[in-house]
C-alpha cells in the first residue's frame, strides 16, 4: 500500500461518457465535454490516492461543495503535517483556516471574487522576489 508523501495535490477530471445518467455533467472547457466528474486526491508522480464521484448538488445547504470535497478526501490525511496544492476553484480563506485548524497547510491561487475573502486579503499586494 502507497503512503502519501508531504506533499498532496487535489482536481477534478472528467471520465467520458456520453450516455444516460442523472449525474453526467457537461463542462465546456474539457477535452471531453460530457462525462462524469471525478475528485481526485494525487500523489507524486501522478498516483491517485483516493476519488469521490461527483453525483449533482452537495445535500448539506450552506457549505461549498469544493470545501466540503477537500475535507472529504483529505480526512484520512489530516494532523499530520502535510501541505496540499489546490486550484482556484478549491482555494479560499475559509478552506485555509479549516485545514490549519487541523495541521494542513494549503497553497493555492485565490480568486478575488470568492465569497467572504477578508478585505485585507484582496488588498494585500504580493512581493516578488
């Protein structure tokens, strides 16, 4: 059995399919634009360590489904230190301040337009080195 590194990373993927199912989804940006959308949470080296199906609407009101799909996935993983890579679409202040409640780091690109960024947050300008 595999042991996940320090380093863990979280998408999405598309498994195409183009007949009947409730859950198929249609998203024009993908290669393949019908299918079934899958979480994945990867490892080094490309190995995936653990999927969740996509199956419509998240049934608890009032939660992000992509902050909800992190803490699923990363359940097992959780407290022991390690960093996860996300994408815009995961990442928010909200995500970063529950998984450093449980010793995870999250490094990620954070959309300015995602609901409750504290003020000092979109204000903040970056340094480069």
């Amino acid at each position: 059995m595999y042991e996940p590194d320090e380093s863990v990373c979280i998408d999405e993927t598309m498994v195409p399919f183009r007949g009947r199912l409730n859950f198929r989804q249609y998203i024009p940006g993908k290669r393949h634009k019908y299918g079934i959308k899958l979480f994945k949470l990867c490892m080094k080296g490309g190995y995936t360590w653990h999927i969740k199906i996509y199956g419509g609407k998240e049934k608890e009101p009032g939660k992000q489904v992509a902050t909800s799909v992190v803490l699923e996935l990363m359940k097992p993983l959780l407290g022991a230190g390690r960093t996860l890579y996300t994408d815009n679409y995961y990442t928010s202040v909200d995500l970063a301040h529950k998984l450093l409640d449980k010793n995870t780091h999250l490094v990620g690109t954070l959309r300015r337009n995602r609901k409750n960024n504290p003020k000092p947050v979109l204000n903040s300008i970056l340094k480069k080195k």
